[in-house]
C-alpha cells in the first residue's frame, strides 16, 4: 500500500468522479483505476462502486477512507515540520468559511497571510456552518470560519457580528430607528437558514415571541429581496447588509443581539505549523476586525 494509492482514493472519494480526480493529480483516468483496482485487490474488498451515474463509496470504503484521510494529513503535517526545521514555510492549509465572511473578511487575511508565507498554499472551501462543522471534525479541512461553536471541536473567538432588524421601505416599523425584539410578534417573518436560526428561534423562546414565519431561506440575497418587495421583515447579520444594495431599511434590534464569529479547529494538539502561522496572523488581526 502506498501514499499514492491512498491520495487518489480519497480523492476519488471525496469528487465521485475518476476523470475529475485524475485531472486533479495530473493522472489519466485507466491511471486513476489503475491504482484503485491495485488497493482493492491488496485490501481484499471493493472499496467504490462504479456505475454510469458516478462513483459511490462502499460501506468499507467509508471506514478505509477516514483512516487514509487521517494519514495523509498527518504526513501533511511531518512535511510542514521538516520544513519548519529547515527553516522554510511551507504546505498546504485547507481552510472553510460561510459567504459572508469569505466576502467581507477572509480576502484581506489572504493577502496579507500570502505576503508573509509564499509557499503555503491555501485551498478555500465555502459552506454552510454545519457543512463547515463537519469538514473539520472529519479532518477534510484544517480549521473553519462559524458562528457555531459545538462541544466536540474547540473555538477561537475573533469578533462580534450585530443582528439588525430588515424592513421594506414602506413598512410600519421602517421609521424606527430601533425596535424590541416584543415587536417582532405575529409579524410576516422570513427566517434566515444555515445557522442563524438556531440563534433567532432560541432568542423568540426565550423572550416568548411569536412571529408569524412564513418562509425560511439560506440564501442572504433571496432573503433581503423577499423583505424589499414587503412579503416579511427579518433579523440579518450587520455582516451581509454590507455588501447588497437592496433597497430597505435597517433597524437596531432591543435588547442587541449579536452572532460571535470564530475558529473552528479539531485540535491545538496536532496542529500543523502551516495551521499555527495562519492562527497567529488571525490574532494579530483580530483588533482590526
């Protein structure tokens, strides 16, 4: 078994395609089954299937591939070490973040992180905070960007992100400047999806408040269009208003509720030093977020 026969598996895994994964490791696709069938028939068990519409993973395949993905990352992390010794930066940092952070905030991070560290390559994956959850606590990403901070991954703090109250132009409350969050009862609502609505249904509990939810959307630019056109009001991050020019008002919410926006990482213990450097230009700008 080798480190190459473990990189296209999980690979092939990861895309459910051999042509894709082959264009990805500079490999024909007869390679890429080449190489597969080679560690099926080392390992004794089919670890894909193959079939017209893809490539699907065995149940066997499944429990191969969280261990070939344990290992490829922790030789990651031998190669970073080896070159930390010698005195040269370099790897690759697999990091996630939620559109309105990789709109607004991970660009500058980028920029200036790739002036100090040339040779660290950084591969951007963009999802929802439970997509983010997951790639982390399955080792897919290195660390993770989430207002979410479950019990089994540890999270690094950075900022916090106001949530304001969104109203059309011609609405009752769009005179306000500020309103209660008693205001929001029975109101048309459109409940904001992908993690803020664990945040706002425990707030509405909390302060025994019933607003009428008439639909529930992940997408920001659906949501701010559904408030501009007077089909309900919502409670956004101040984050994402930042960027769309749609036109409705905004109001500060009472009392203020805010979203923390923080790290997500498995472990401290076996972090990479690519990992490390990234986490020290995030505090190093963390007073400027």
């Amino acid at each position: 078994m080798t480190l190459q026969q473990l990189e296209v598996f999980v690979k092939v895994a990861e895309t459910g395609s051999f042509t894709k994964s082959g264009e990805l490791l500079a490999l024909t696709q007869s390679a890429v089954s080449h190489i597969i069938s080679a560690l099926e028939i080392e390992l004794g068990f089919i670890l894909l299937h193959r079939n017209r519409a893809g490539v699907t993973i065995t149940n066997e395949g499944q429990r191969i591939y969280e261990h070939a993905l344990d290992i490829l990352n922790k030789v990651e992390i031998l190669k970073q070490e080896a070159a930390a010794i010698i005195g040269i930066e370099s790897g690759i940092l697999k990091i996630g973040c939620f559109p309105s952070f990789s709109a607004k905030i991970l660009p500058d991070i980028i920029l200036s992180y790739q002036e100090k560290y040339p040779k660290i390559e950084l591969e951007i994956f963009e999802g929802s905070y439970l997509e983010i959850e997951n790639w982390v606590a399955t080792g897919i990403i290195d660390l993770g960007f989430s207002a979410i901070a479950p019990e089994n991954l540890d999270f690094i703090p950075l900022f916090q992100d106001e949530m304001v109250v969104v109203v059309s132009k011609n609405h009752p409350l769009a005179l306000k400047e500020e309103v209660y969050i008693s205001e929001m009862e029975a109101q048309s609502f459109i409940m904001p999806k992908a993690g803020c609505d664990v945040q706002l249904k425990q707030t509405f509990k909390e302060s025994k408040v019933c607003p009428d939810i008439k639909f529930e959307f992940e997408d920001n630019n659906t949501i701010l269009a559904m408030v501009s056109k007077g089909i309900g009001i919502s409670i956004v991050p101040q984050m994402i208003l930042d960027f769309e020019p749609v036109s409705l008002n905004k109001i500060k919410l009472l009392p203020r509720l805010y979203r923390t926006v923080g790290v997500l990482l498995k472990s401290h213990k076996t972090a990479s030093p690519a990992f490390l450097s990234f986490i020290s230009e995030i505090k190093f700008r963390k007073k400027q977020l």
